[in-house]
C-alpha cells in the first residue's frame, strides 16, 4: 500500500511537472493586458496602443491596453508586480522606471526587483510647449517670460517622477526659476487643459505633441535633443535656443511580473521584436517624431542592463535635489 502511494505519488509530480512547461509553451492561449500607468490619450497610451496592435498579429492573441493613472506611473506598475507571473499581464512604462526607485522610498512593491524585463521600446523627444496665446514665440522670450512671471505661470505634469515632471525640474533648473506645478494623471488630459488655455506650459513627448503643434492649436519653443526631429523640421533644438543642459529623451520599455517563466518572457521578447520592424508601427512612430529601437535592445538582456545604468545616473540628481515623492 505504502509503496503504492509513493508510486502515485511520483507520477503525480511529473505530471504536474509536465503541465507547467506545457503551459509556458501554449502561450499566449487567451487575450493579454498591458497595463499603461498614465491616463488614456497620452503620450505612453499612443506607444503602448500601437505596441500591443501589432504584437497580437505576432502572438495570435489579442492585447488589450488599460490605463491605471496616478502617483508618476506607480499605481500601475503595483498592479502589475503583484500580478500573476504567467505572462498575460504586461506593463509599458518609461525612464518613470529609473526614478521611481529613488524618489518613492516607501513603495508597497520592489520597483526594480517586483519585475522581469522583455525589452526596450522607443526614445522619444521631448518639446516645451504653451498656449496658443502664450505671450513668447521663441525659447529665448519664454525664458525670459519665465524668469519675469516664476510661480505666476503655471506647469502641467503629469506627477513625481513623470518624464514630464523631470523636464519640469530640469527647465526649471537650467533656468533658475520655480513656476506653479499642476499635477494631472497623464499628459493626455493636461493637453486639453493647455489647449483650452487653461494651464500655460508643458514639456510633453513629442508622440502627443506633434500633431497639435503641427496643426498651429499650440506654440513650442525647442525640441530637447541634439537634432531637430523630423516630424517637426521648423522647431529648434533647445541648445539652438540657448539652453544646451536642456536636454531630455523618454525611453520605453515592457515589463511582466517576477518569476514569469524564462519561455514566456522569451516569447513576448521576439513578439516584440517583431512588433519594432512592422511597416504601420515604423510609420506612426515616424509621424509623431520617434524610431523605434534598435532589434538588439528589444532582449531582456539589453532592457536590464540599461534600466540599471540609468536608475543609477538618475539616483544622484534625485537625491541632489532632494525632492522626494514620499
Ligand atoms: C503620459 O503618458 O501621460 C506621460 O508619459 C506622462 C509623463 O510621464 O509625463
């Protein structure tokens, strides 16, 4: 009898050991989620919109995104490290990654270690958007303006430790001058506020700029990279505008929860790469003033490896300027 159960018992435990490959190879057998940590219409929501698209064609399976906005991008990165490590939910978030490790010192989740990494995205430019009726028509005239006006102008972000947040404070730097900071859960619904007038500048990504500056509903002084961006040819550098330290780009990245089997984060990893060589994907990215990266950095490998350096450059201007989120 005794040795009858130990027998059984030995065949159950290699049939369960059979059943989890198994799964980890059947995937995806169902719709996945990618949580986005910003408000819908913004900036990440158009990259991760067009990711999951064309990352379905390659799994078979249909990706859903689902905006979780709040606190800089953490509420939805929680959701997603206490998720079920089995693939089906993902998170697209951006250098929010690199500086929530610093600024949030009392997170109900490992910003670093909660995560497995599938690969890096895109980098995209940032602009410094106003108004339309913004009383300045180049970066030198908002400069001075901000210099002139302080905390009497008021800055969207889209909260502590957003991209949008850090160009805030590097501008605000480079130009010794604090503004009026209004916080909102993404910069998709802060550009209706900047479009309405009500909010009087922004540093944005340019996937949710440039089809509003190229309309004329908004004025921008400086794009923040070393080139102009092709899909804004007429917008100066910032270093063209006298502001060389002024210089920022948002990368983006996937991320599924810790202990995801080594299989399945391969598979979203290729589905990705994949993804980053779709003609519609390269197209849309081109219009709205970014690339995607290069297929050698869309590996978990290349994605850690970069997150790491860049949690480590961001660390100390974080702790410099002391600013924490909590
Ligand atoms: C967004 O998608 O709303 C932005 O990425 C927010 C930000 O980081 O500025």
């Amino acid at each position: 009898m005794r040795q009858f159960l130990r027998r059984s018992l030995a065949a159950c435990a290699a049939l369960a050991c059979l059943a989890l490959p198994a799964t980890a190879q059947q995937f995806p057998s169902r719709t996945i989620t990618v949580i986005v940590p910003f408000a819908a219409g913004g900036p990440t929501d158009t990259v991760a919109r067009l990711t999951a698209e064309a990352m379905g064609r390659d799994l078979g399976q249909t990706v859903v995104v689902e905006n979780a906005g709040g606190a800089g991008g953490t509420i939805g990165a929680q959701r997603v490290a206490q998720a079920r490590p089995d693939g089906y939910t993902l998170l697209l978030h951006h250098i929010g990654m690199s500086t929530a490790p610093t600024l949030y010192r009392r997170l109900a989740y490992d910003p670093v270690g909660g995560f497995e990494t599938i690969g890096l995205i895109t980098e995209v430019p940032m602009t410094l958007v106003a108004k339309k009726d913004f009383p300045a028509t180049t970066l030198q005239e908002a400069v001075a303006l901000i210099r002139r006006e302080r905390d009497r102008l008021n800055y969207a972000n889209a909260g502590i430790g957003a991209a949008s947040h850090l160009c805030g404070l590097l501008l605000m730097k480079a130009v010794d001058a604090q503004m009026t900071t209004v916080p909102f859960r993404g910069t998709g619904p802060a550009m209706q506020e900047l479009l309405s007038g009500r909010i009087d500048l922004m540093c944005d990504q340019t996937t949710n700029t440039t089809e509003q500056i190229n309309s004329g509903a908004i004025r921008v002084f400086a794009v923040t990279t070393p080139q102009r961006v092709e899909a804004l040819p007429n917008v100066p550098t910032s270093a063209e505008g006298g502001l060389a330290d002024f210089q920022v780009t948002v990368w983006h990245g996937l991320y599924v929860p810790k202990g995801t089997p080594a299989e399945v984060t391969q598979r979203l990893s290729r589905a990705l790469q994949v993804a980053l060589r779709d003609p519609r994907l390269v197209q849309r990215f081109a219009e709205l003033g970014t690339a995607p990266v290069p297929q050698a950095q869309a590996t978990p490998e290349a994605h850690r490896s970069f997150w790491q350096a860049d949690i480590a450059k961001w660390r100390p201007i974080i702790q410099a300027a002391g600013q924490y989120a909590d």
